[in-house]
C-alpha cells in the first residue's frame, strides 16, 4: 500500500480489520467484497452506503469488487428490478468489472452441498408443519425441542431430499434442515431451515427448480465461491453470523470473514424496500423513480449527482451502533457540488408584470450575466432586457412589512445584471384585488445595477423579459413525511399516516430565460435566488423542458452545525 494515499481521518472499524489481515496475510494479502442486493425492489440511499462502502474498499486495497443478486426467492423477484438495480450501482459509480453474478448461478452447486451436509448426518428432511416447527423451536429463554423426524437415517434423508427436488411433494410438505442445536441461545443456529419446497418459476431458472435454498444458507456459500473475503452486511446480520460460519466449516469450503456496520437511517424519509413498495403500489408517488422517493432512481432524477451521494457516504462513515442521519447532511452536500458545476439562471416562477414607464417601447438590451461564479471558465451569456419584464410575486409589496427592502411604492431596488429601478404604483384586479403589474421607472445611468453617485440599494432581485422568457413547467418539492421517524410506531399509527400532503407543488406558468428551452435532459441548474433544478428526464420533450426542484438554497446544515457547536461550548 502507498502510505501517501491513506486518507487523513482515522480508519473506521472495518478498514481496520482489514489492515490487520493485510499484515496477517490471512487472505493472502487479498481484498475481495460484494454487492448483494435482493432484486425484490429499486435501490435506496441505503443500499448507495453498502455500495460505496464495499466497492470503495476494494479500490482502496487494489481488490476486487462484485455485484450479486441475491436472487433465492421466486416470487417476489422481478427482471425490472435486476435491470434498475444494474443501473444505479453502474451510476454511483461502483466498477464489478465482469463479475456480475446471480445466487440463482449456484443452485446446483447448493444442491450437491446441501447432499455432503446430509451425508455427513449434518442435515435432515423435516416433515413438521411451519407452526409445528415453531412451537417446537423454542423461545430466547426457552430452549428448543428435537422435532421428531431429526434422527432420520442418513439414507432416508438423501432419499426424501432427492424426492423433494424431483417435485413429490406439495409446498410446506417438507423442508432440509441443518442439525445443529435445538437448545442453543441463539435461535438461529436452532436447526435453521436451509432448502424449502416453493413450485413456483424463478426468473432466471424458470421452471429447474421447485426447492430453494434459504437466504442464510445461500449466502455464505456464495461468498465462498466467488472468493470473497470480506462479506461487509448490516447490523441485523451479526447473529447470523455463526451459522454463517458453520455451514462454511462443516463443508471444509474457503471462509470469508463476516463483518457487520450500522445501517443508514435518514430522517424524514423510510429505508425499507418493503415500505418503499407500499407508496409505489398504493399511489403516493409516481412510482419508484418519483423524486420525492429516497431511491437512487429517485435522486438521480431529482438531479442528485453521483459525486455528491459518495461524498455524503464518505462523510457520514461506518460505524457499530445505528444512529440516524439528518437528511440536511445529504442536501448540504448536493448544495455544495451543485454550486461548483451548475449554470445560473434567472427564472420566475410566480411571476408578476413589471412595466418601466420610461423605457424606450421595442428596445432591447442584451445584460451580460455570469454562468457561474464559481466556475470563471463558464463563461457569460447575454440575457435579453425589455422595457416589460417578469419578476417574483414575493418581490413586490404593496405595503411592505418591517424589513422588508425589496420593491414597493417609493423604493428602489437593483435589478441583477441591468438597472436600479424605483416602483411609482401598481395596478389591481379589480375583483380581487391582486397586484397584476407594477410600474417603475428606471435609471438609465445605473447601468449593470452600479450606481455611480454610490447611493446604495438594499436588495437585488431578479427578472426575465416578458417578450423573450418561455413557460415552462418547474415542481417544487419538500419532505416526503413530515415527521423525523414515519417508521416509529409508538403512537400506534402507520407511516403513510406521516405523509406529507405538500411534498409536491406544480407550477405551470413559470418565465425561463430563453436559452434554457434547449436544456438537455438531466441538466442541472441554480435557478438564482431559488435553489437548484434539474431537466426531468421522464416528462421533458425536445424544447418543452419540465424542471425537478433538487434542493433549495437555503442550508438548513449550516445552521444545525452551528447551533451543535453553540451547544457544545
Ligand atoms: P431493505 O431493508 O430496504 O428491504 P434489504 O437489506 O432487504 O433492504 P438487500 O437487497 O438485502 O436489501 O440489501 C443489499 C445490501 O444492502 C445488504 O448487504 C444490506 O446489508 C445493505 N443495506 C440495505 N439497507 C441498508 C442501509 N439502510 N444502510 C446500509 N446498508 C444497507
Ligand atoms: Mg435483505
């Protein structure tokens, strides 16, 4: 390793380990980790941490990563799934290489293993029903109870088990189970489950097969084929550990180490493929790519970018004990990439006439505008400016409140890019009587908003020319639940009872700038003064661009940083 490429934090826990093997050349000095998703839904900000977590240490050690589907189970697995699964691990950024795999891949392998487990009197064909199997199996402080058909002969095991495959036997008939110890504390090493009867197709094996091996069983021994040495899983996987490795040393195959991190939990939204399915089936959102959804699909659309998802991944790191993660984290970090790679734009999205009485009728002045502060190599562009323009309905008071600098009756304001303006009055609907338009006089010697006799002007807002904006569809989104914790049940109520009914608001006469017609799909932009917006990849046409909100301005981190240090001192 190259000690000047480590990085400056310390190492979590994980890297540790896995320099301590480095040095013990338990795996030879090697690094091999995985992927290992149930394509039983779309991927979510969670799985994004599993990711970058095992593909970036894999990297870091110049190992190996793979992608496998942990396809055990027929009836809840989908082909679209697999398909959208591929895509976001592609799209964050992880590289499997050649090594994308399947558990399917390994059922006959399963198979003859499952065969040298009974041979060696380490599994047996149970006939008990489910609900007998678990009176029988015991409670945390209770110990189990031999089920009846454990001490099958050798013979009459390989015979049923055989039987079993060859599709004798109805669902539930009969199951294989390890035989390990009904009376251990750890109910999972009670005679676990490892192959059940299911008649049902499977979407890579189609109709091979009618026993399925169990998740616990399979998993384990897929790591080993594929050589991987660290299998990295979630918290709820540590007491499955010993069966994880008893299984490995009762069939004498290579054992990876088992090593398990605290999964992400983020605030104000659900991590749960299960609960994601629900909002999907159940119409909450538009399906799993909605850009409310905490899905990769849903954030890549919502115009997240890959450089931001990995950097809040490295922020937030690995550790033993769960914790939840504030969702402003996760914004904080799209805001800062953003506001390094995005293209400024003017655009109104409630907008308001504003008339200058004293400009020239059919005049137009092209403002230099610039495309990113940030970023000088973006260039400028040239805006149009007209004597009737379009400005934000926020900007304008008829009477303003204390504080308030922007335009009313009297005042002056900047506006950016072009002129000082001063408001003389404001026309009203005469049935409402809603402002309509607002009429200002502008300073033709303030020209590029600079005032040459140095009066200053409070506020600068900004604008688009009537003539040469276009409308576009832009949607502003907020919190899909409006609770920190939807999932905690204490109050007895479901999470979809924490649903937040504004999570989506469209607006459809929005004013753009001209050149963004020709926006692509997924491009980004900081619409100024209004947050970040992206080009929806679905319901965009050629010129029609429609515009995702990907986050707001306003850094809601920054603050909660700055009251966590206040509290601190
Ligand atoms: P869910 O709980 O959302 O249904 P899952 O764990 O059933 O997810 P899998 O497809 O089995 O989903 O997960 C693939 C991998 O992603 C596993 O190794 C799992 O440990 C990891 N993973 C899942 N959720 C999280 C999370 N919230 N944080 C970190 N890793 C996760
Ligand atoms: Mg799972």
């Amino acid at each position: 390793m190259d000690n000047n490429n480590l990085p400056a934090s310390p190492k979590d826990f994980i890297r540790e380990i896995i320099d301590q093997h480095m040095v013990s050349k338990q795996f030879d000095g090697k690094v091999h980790t995985r992927f290992p998703p149930e394509p039983n839904g779309y991927l979510h900000i969670g799985h994004a941490k599993s990711i970058a977590l095992n593909s970036g240490i894999a990297a870091e050690y110049g190992g190996k990563f793979n992608l496998r589907f942990d396809d055990t189970n027929p009836s809840k697995e989908e082909v679209e799934y697999v398909e959208s699964i591929i895509e976001d691990v592609r799209w964050l950024g992880a590289d499997w290489e050649d090594r994308l795999f399947y558990a399917s891949d390994y059922f006959d392998q399963l198979y003859d293993y499952a065969i040298q487990l009974i041979q060696k009197g380490k599994a047996y064909v149970d006939d008990l029903s489910a609900e007998e199997m678990r009176e029988y199996r015991g409670t945390l402080t209770q110990s189990g109870k031999e089920s009846p058909y454990r001490n099958r002969s050798i013979e009459e095991n390989l015979d049923l088990f055989k039987r079993m495959r060859a599709g004798e036997f109805p669902d539930g008939a009969k199951v294989l189970r390890a035989k390990i110890d009904m009376a251990s504390p750890n109910l999972n090493l009670r005679d676990p489950v490892i192959y059940r009867i299911k008649h049902e197709d499977h979407h890579r094996t189609g109709d091979k097969w009618c026993i399925y091996p169990m998740y616990d069983y399979t998993h384990c021994l897929s790591d080993s084929i594929e050589g991987i040495t660290h299998s990295i899983c979630t918290l709820e996987f540590e007491d499955h550990r010993p069966l994880y490795d008893w299984v490995l040393d009762e069939l004498e195959v290579f054992h990876p180490q088992q090593i398990e991190f605290a999964r992400l939990n983020l605030n104000y939204t659900v991590l749960s493929k299960r609960k994601l399915l629900q909002l999907v089936n159940e119409k909450h959102v538009s399906g799993w790519d909605d850009p409310r959804m905490p899905t990769i699909s849903g954030f890549r659309r919502r115009g997240y970018t890959t450089e931001a998802i990995r950097n809040f991944c490295e922020r937030i790191g690995v550790a033993k004990n769960d914790s939840v993660v504030d969702m402003a984290l996760l914004e904080y970090c799209i805001r800062e990439d953003l506001n390094k790679r995005a293209q400024r734009a003017m655009t109104v999205l409630r907008p308001l006439k504003l008339v200058l009485d004293n400009y020239p009728e059919n005049q137009v002045e092209y403002m230099e505008c610039i495309n990113n502060p940030e970023d000088p190599a973006m260039g400028t562009r040239k805006v149009p400016f007209s004597k009737v323009l379009y400005i934000e309905k926020d900007d304008f008071r008829e009477t303003p409140p204390k504080g308030y600098f922007r335009l009313f009756p009297g005042n002056e304001v900047r506006l950016r890019y072009a002129y000082v303006v001063k408001c003389v009055s404001c026309v009203k609907d005469d049935d409402t009587g809603e402002v309509v338009e607002v009429h200002c006089t502008y300073d033709p010697a303030t020209q590029g908003g600079t005032t040459p006799d140095g009066r200053k002007i409070k506020s600068t807002i900004h604008w688009v020319s009537a003539d040469h904006a276009f409308d576009a569809e832009v949607r502003l989104y907020d919190r899909l639940f409006i609770k920190a914790n939807p999932s905690d049940s204490k109050d007895g109520k479901d999470f979809k009872h924490y649903l937040n009914p504004n999570s989506l608001e469209v607006l459809k006469d929005c004013k753009l700038e001209p050149f963004m017609k020709d926006a692509a799909s997924g491009e980004r932009f900081q619409f100024e003064r209004q947050g970040y917006f992206c080009v929806d990849t679905v319901d965009s046409q050629p010129g029609k661009p429609v515009f995702n909100q990907t986050v707001s301005l306003r850094d809601t981190w920054a603050k909660i940083e700055q009251a966590q240090k206040k509290s601190k001192k």
